[in-house]
C-alpha cells in the first residue's frame, strides 16, 4: 500500500470575485464539484417537495376540509411524488456517487468528466421545466397549470383529452431530459468502476459502495431506457396523432401500466441499492469490524439487480391480470426478500462481536436497520396478491413505501451525510445538533409512517382530497399531519446543522472516524486531481492494513 | 407492528359487534363476502408469519446494540475481526428461501380460489362501467340500468347467488372497491375484467374508486345494497317500470327536455336518451346525489341543480343557469321519479 496523502496545492487562493467562483462551479468537470451540485440541487427540490408534502397534510387534517381545491391537491401529490423520485432522490444518489466512487477506487476523475458535467445540467434543465410548468402550463384552453395525472401518468389521463395544455407535456419532457442525464451518469459510472481502478483493487477488492453503485447503474441503464420510450409515445400520442396509449382510438391503459412499472420498480432498487452502499461502508467503520460475508453481499446484490427486472407487474395486481401471472409476479416479489433479508443479516452480523459507536452516522444506520426491515415485511404482504387486492392503493401502500424512500433511503442519506460532511468540507457536523435531528426525525417519522398504515387497513384510498366522516380515519389523519410537522422541524435542524457547520465545525483532518477506504487518505476536501500518485491497494481495507502492518487483511482474503 | 395486529385485532371486534346497524365500516379485517373472508385468513397468516420474523430480527438487533456497544473498558482496542462463515451465511439463505415457499404455496392457494371460481348458474350477472366521477349499473337479463348504488341480492351459502361483475370504463381507470366484500379490480378502457361477490347478510355495504381518475376521484363513493330476496324482487320490478308521468310537474318535465340535461341523462318515456350522465327514470329511489357526494334531499338536489361545484367540484355537469322558478319546477319534477 503506498497511499500518497500530499496534497497537491489548490493554485487559486481565496480572493477572487464572487462571479469568477459562480463561473467555476458552472463550468467545472470535476466530479467532487458535480457531486455537491447534485447534493445542493437535491436539497433545493427536498425542500419544495417537502412543502407540497406538508400542503397535502393541511388538506386531509380533518374529514372535508377545504384547504386546497381538489385541482391544487392533484397537482400537489403529483408534484410531490414526482419531485421526490426524479430531482431529489435520483440526483442526490448520483452526487453522491459522483463524488465517492473515483475517491474509493483511486482514481483521479470520472472516467467521462466532460460527460458527467452535461449529464448533471440535463438533470437540472428537467427539473426546471417541471417547476415551469406552473407559469406556462395553462396553455390555450386555462387548463391546470402544473402535472396532475399522478407521478404513474397512468393512460389516459395523460392523454390530450383528459390533460388538454401543456402541463403533462412539462412532465413528459421534464422526466425525458433527465432521463437522458441519468443514462449518461450511468454510463459514466459504470466506465468509471471498469477502467479505472487503481492497480492491485480487482473486483472482489472493490468496496461494496462502488460494487452497489455499479448494479445500480447497470439497472439504470435498463430501467429508464423503457421510460424514455413510453415518454416519447406519449409526445407521439399528444402531437402527431399516435394511438399508442389513446384508448379512444383504441390505445392500451395497460401498456403505459407495463412501461411505466418496469421502470417503476427497478426504479426502488436503483434509489435503495445506494443506500445499501452506504450501509455496508458506515455501519462496519462504527462498530469497528470488516463486513461480515462480503463475497455474500455483492452476490445478494447482483441478485436483487436480476430479479428486480421481473417484478414490475405487482403493481398492478389489481387490474385483472389471470391467476398465472398473479402467481408469477407473486413469487419472483417475494423472491427480492431473500436477498435483502441477507444483507439485513449480514449487517447484523458485522455489528455481531462488534464495538459498536453511536456516533450519529451510526444512529441514522440503526434506525435504517429497524424501519426497512418493517418496509420488507410489509412489502411481503403487499406482495401476497390477493392481500394486495386490498392493501393496493390505499394508505398502507402509501405508508409502506414512505417506509422504504424515508424510513431506509433517507435515514441511509442522512447517516452518509453525518460520515462524509467531513470530507466533503473539511468540517464535522455538529454532534449535538445531528442527536437533537435523528431524534426529532425519528420520532416525526414513526408518528406520520405508523399510523398512516391504519386508515389503509380501514379502506382509506390514496390520491383522494377530503373524505367522509364516520369511518374512523379522522383521528389517524390528524395524528398522520402532526407528525409531519415534526419531520419538517428536523430537517430545519439538518440545514441549520449544514450550514452553521461548514464555518464553525471542528476541524475534521483527513480521516475523523479511522476508517479504512481510499477517501480518507487524502486531504478533508481532496485537492483537486485527488491523488498526487495513484495508490497500489492489497486489500479491501487499505487504510487497515496501513494502520495494522501486524494484521492487515490481505493474509485473510 | 405488533401494536398494528392489535389496533387492527380491535378494530375487526368492534366491526363484528357493529354488524346489527345498517351500514359497514370500509374495514378490511371485517370481512362479509367469501372473497373477502378468504382474503382476510390469508392475511392472518402472512401477519402472524412477518410478525415471527419481525420478532426475531429485532431482538437480535436489540441484542447486538446492547451488548456490543462501545465501553470505555475497551477503549482503542479493537475487536476480533471476522470476515464471515459460510455455515450461517447458508442458514440464513436456506430458511428464507423456505419461508418465501411457504408463503407462496398459500397465497397461490387463494389466488386460485377467488379467480378461477366457477360461476353457478344462478348467478347474477351485473355490468359496471366507470365514468368520471360515477358508477353505472346494468343488469342484462333483468334490463335495469341504473347508477352509484348497486343492489344485489342476499347469497345464502346453502344455495349460492353470487354477484358477477363485469367491470369496464367509460374514460379514464377506476378500481371497484368495497373492503368488506372483496378485494379491489380496476376498471380500465378497451378492457372486460370481472370479480364476484356472495354476501350471505343483507345490509348497505360502503367503499370507493380506488384508482386515480381524475379532479373528483375523492367524491366517487359506492354504496352496495345487499336486499333480501323478497325486497330484491320488489327492486327489480321497481327499477322496470316505466318512469312516472306525473301531469303535476309538466312544468318541470319541460324545463327537463328542453334544457341540455336531456344530452346526457336518460328518463325513460321523454324525450331524454343521453348516456353520459346517471339514467334518472327512478332517481328518487336512490339515497345520495352526485355518486354518494350528498344525501338526496330537496334541499341538496336543488343545490346540485343550480350548481354542481358547491358540491362536488370539478364533476363534469354543468350550470345550466337557470332561474330559481325553474330551478324548483325541475327539482319538484325530478322528485317524483320514484
């Protein structure tokens, strides 16, 4: 191992015009640059989709309230839904991946830098569009002005006779632009951890992040290529008089449902395995031991990446498909539980004889543990079709995947957030706020997330502005809104935490949790090309084997 | 989760106890039609198999927290470094894969029951359309067409008369459900799915479009009445009737055919053929107005009459705009079409 931790000097000192550093973040290519813009764009849109969020809960706080219209609430929860998958989620996963991928591989850029740079300002062109359409929506018939036919689009509602204007055409080319962008991080991803390791890291000595963000955009290749098409049939359908989703002129509902869903589901993998990544990096630094059954994980998540592709149909349990097919996509949904019920298993197996330290990283990491392994559990029941006849488009599937995107993506986020700040700025979030946010958070969350199953189970329909006293989801609802709040209050907390901390944080130094992976061998944030000299690696855990010559852990490999 | 079992444990009694009154609960856990209640033993099952899992993975969570935390005892040394052991990685392999066969076997077992379920001969056969924001009823063999509240007769599980539905769309999806009777099906455009239902207990069964359909998705209630063999009888003779001619209202019969109400709504015996709207020849027999938006008063139905959106938002009838003489002359008609 000889890691070169000699910074190489940044040549620009602080004092430039501001429009000189704005000029550089705008046309830089390095990947640590784009990572935080991804990060800070993401924020930007976690933000405004969380108000939409919040609108939403105003609305359905007691039985026929009449906060909103129904016009508004649409567009509220199509907004929201669609916000939240496309510009936050997708975009703060890439950041990042952007930044962490070549830093953990030993590699001093993205493979395509010019590529990754245009693939992020496509990304931030679509979610633009969609925020336009709220001026220029309307078009010629003062019809809605922003996209409210559901984040599904199910046809025909999309179709110019149910959604005359523009602002389904503002959705459809919103989410093709940044479609294209995610294909192109994709690619560029996927070239990245193929040809440029550094020399002595082949695959089997990869860290899992970079393996589980390599099947990530393996399945984003695959995934959004078939929403991009259904985008442009649905372009067709609108301007050029096709009838491929028309059902007027005898177009399918069905097969927007198919091209939607096979995108649609992959798509929960490609938004969680990123969380796994950070999961499988965090939680084995904290409680102080390797990975328990790394060769296990990375075959688990090959696994989850093949079998996700064959489960999109169980989304539509409900639209008459025949006792086959039930039974099919059944058994293939059911199946995704058994390799995640493994990586469940082998976390826990590194936290087993561990040391464990409950830094706030580590909180995030044990509050992910126990909310996703709730998310399986009831996604195993959704997955029983005939239960889903009546679980499906309720408020139990609503909270079950605020489960999965909150309770284990967002957590997962956050714990990266607390571990990586350092490195990305040179400071450590502060301690006391980040305990003050997991708590807060965690007890908003559980507030909104539990109880919103049970007006599911009590045959509360998603999607719907108000609904009829009497049938006992009134008290579920207020409780339901309370906790949202709760939420919104630690994320204040969060952005005070970010902010306040990037001036008056401790002083990180290169590797404040003495962890084991590339990243933490260079300066706290790297310089520019990264490495000085690219490092040799003779293990999983460079940085071990540098701090244990006695034990390092090539002998066990 | 477990507080879930219980709360829904509870909720399940209290909906039995409650099955004296008239109108369900939209509760899934009380089922009262056989689809339903083979949907519920399912989901006992799935409940009691995921809470067992839940059980154990959380205790062995709870258990590694406590007892490998970091104590100061220990501090800058560190523990054992294990890469993994292939015996329990295999066991935790082997028995999920297990459990995921278990589960399947049994859920394949009801798929089957409820889909494949042979149709017998003295079943009812019911076409149901979707439109936004409402529900169409047909009954082929009797010839009845009617809207949002759906009548059906009691099915005595000695001699069995379950209710087939055909579920089809006029626009946009839906998705017929009502949790006490059975699970839910869409209703999707150039498309014929079906579903059955058997309630053995005559009462008003309540649920709602549960597939997105557009601005008033929220206001497109269901009621289901299921009548008892005598009264379902007197419906249907009801409901074949030609449509009443009262000379008391000619006036507002002739607001009724001379405004646009007739382009969409059907009366049996006027001049009114249109299919976009509810067929109206026996409107006073149903309860609510607008699918379930608001109780059929006078009141209501006058309201409904000079403005729709008061009531129900974005629905797709119009204003017509009329004067209040002739609001009350049509309101007064269309009250005497028992």
């Amino acid at each position: 191992m000889s890691t070169n931790a000699i910074a190489i000097e940044n040549l620009k000192s602080g004092a430039q015009p501001w429009t000189a550093t704005l000029h550089e973040w705008v046309t830089t290519v390095d990947h640590k640059r784009i990572g935080i813009l991804y990060i800070l764009y993401a924020l930007c849109y976690l933000v405004v989709a969380g108000l939409e969020a919040l609108i939403i809960r105003v609305q359905l706080v007691h039985a026929h309230n009449s906060f909103v219209s129904p016009q508004v609430f649409n567009r509220m929860f199509t907004m929201h839904g669609t916000t939240m998958i496309f510009f936050v989620a997708m975009p703060i996963l890439f950041g990042f991946a952007n930044y962490l991928v070549p830093l953990m591989i030993g590699a001093r850029d993205m493979a395509f830098p010019r590529l990754n740079a245009f693939s992020f300002w496509l990304t931030a062109l679509g979610g633009l569009l969609l925020y336009f359409s709220f001026l220029g929506g309307n078009g010629l018939y003062g019809a809605g002005n922003a996209p409210d036919a559901g984040w599904w689009a199910y046809a025909p509602l999309a179709a110019k006779a149910f959604s005359p204007g523009h602002s389904s055409d503002y959705w459809t080319i919103a989410l093709l632009v940044s479609g294209f962008g995610s294909i192109g991080t994709a690619i560029n991803i996927l070239a990245t951890v193929l040809c440029m390791r550094c020399p002595g890291m082949h695959l089997g000595r990869m860290p899992l992040l970079v393996w589980l963000n390599l099947v990530m955009s393996g399945m984003v290749l695959i995934a959004v290529t078939p929403l991009s098409a259904a985008q442009l049939m649905l372009l067709v359908d609108r301007y050029l008089g096709g009838h491929f989703f028309d059902t007027q002129a005898g177009g399918s509902a069905t097969l927007w449902m198919h091209f939607f869903w096979i995108f649609g589901h992959p798509e929960v993998y490609i938004l969680i395995l990123p969380a796994f990544a950070f999961m499988s990096e965090i939680i084995p630094v904290f409680s102080r031991k390797p990975i328990f059954g790394y060769p296990v994980m990375v075959g688990a998540t090959v696994f989850i990446g093949f079998v996700s592709m064959s489960v999109w149909a169980h989304h539509m349990f409900t639209i008459g498909m025949n006792s086959y097919a039930n039974s099919f996509f059944t058994i293939t949904s059911m199946a995704v539980g058994i390799p995640t019920g493994i990586k469940i298993f082998n976390w826990l197996g590194t936290m087993w004889g561990g040391r464990i330290q409950f830094k706030t990283p580590m909180l995030f990491c044990l509050g992910f543990l126990f909310q996703f392994l709730i998310a399986g559990l009831t996604g195993i029941m959704l997955a029983s079709s005939p239960f889903d006849w009546q679980l499906g488009n309720s408020y139990f599937v609503v909270a079950h995947f605020h489960y999965v995107i909150v309770g284990g993506i967002l957590f997962a986020l956050f714990a990266a957030f607390y571990y990586w700040y350092p490195k990305f700025t040179g400071r450590l979030l502060s301690e006391r706020l980040g305990k003050l946010h997991f708590w807060l958070f965690v007890i908003g969350f559980h507030v909104t997330f539990d109880v919103m199953h049970i007006p599911g189970i009590l045959g509360m329909p998603r999607r719907i502005y108000t609904y009829e006293p009497g049938r006992g989801w009134e008290g579920m609802n207020l409780i339901v809104t309370v906790g949202a709040f709760i939420q919104a209050l630690a994320i204040l907390v969060f952005v005070w935490n970010l902010v306040v901390s990037y001036w008056k944080g401790v002083k990180a130094g290169n590797d404040p949790w003495d962890a084991w992976t590339l990243e933490w061998s260079v300066s706290s944030p790297p310089p520019t090309y990264n490495f000085a000299s690219i490092p040799t690696v003779a293990s999983r855990r460079p940085l071990w084997d540098m701090k244990h010559p006695e034990d390092p852990d090539y002998r066990y490999e | 989760m477990k507080i879930y079992r219980l709360l829904a444990a509870s909720l399940c009694l209290s909906a039995i106890d409650g099955a004296a009154q008239q109108v369900s609960s939209t509760n899934i856990f009380a089922p009262a039609s056989t689809p339903a209640r083979t949907i519920f033993g399912l989901s006992v099952f799935v409940l009691v198999l995921t809470a067992a899992i839940f059980c154990v993975v959380f205790t062995l969570l709870v258990y590694s927290v406590v007892k490998f935390r970091d104590r100061s005892a220990d501090a800058g040394r560190e523990p054992a470094q294990i890469y993994g052991s292939t015996q329990i990685e295999l066991a935790w392999t082997i028995i999920p894969v297990l459990i995921v066969v278990v589960l399947f076997m049994a859920t394949a077992r009801v798929i089957h029951a409820i889909q494949d379920a042979p149709k017998p001969p003295a079943a009812l056969d019911v076409t149901v359309i979707g439109h936004q924001f409402w529900w169409e009823f047909r009954y082929p063999k009797l010839g009845i067409i009617t809207a949002n509240e759906l009548h059906i007769p009691v099915s005595d599980p000695a001699h069995p008369t379950p209710t087939f539905l055909k579920l089809m769309s006029a626009d946009t999806d839906h998705s017929f459900w009502v949790p006490e009777l059975g699970g839910k099906t869409d209703l999707i455009p150039n498309r014929v799915n079906e579903m059955w239902i058997d309630p053995p207990r005559a009462g008003i069964y309540l649920g709602q479009c549960a597939q997105y359909c557009g601005t008033q998705h929220a206001k497109m209630l269901l009621r289901v009445s299921v009548d008892s063999r005598a009264d379902f009888a007197a419906w249907v003779r009801a409901q074949q009737q030609p449509a009443v001619q009262d000379t008391k209202v000619t006036a507002g019969r002739r607001v009724f055919e001379t405004t646009s109400c007739i382009n969409c709504h059907t009366v049996s015996g006027t001049a009114a053929n249109g299919r976009f709207g509810p067929d109206l020849a026996h409107f006073m027999n149903r309860s609510t107005l607008a699918s379930g938006a608001a109780e059929n008063t006078i009141a209501n139905l006058r309201l409904w009459l000079k403005n729709p959106d008061a009531i129900k938002p974005g629905s797709l009838m119009p204003a017509m705009q009329l004067s209040d003489a002739d609001l009350d002359a049509l309101t007064a008609y269309l009250e005497t079409l028992r």
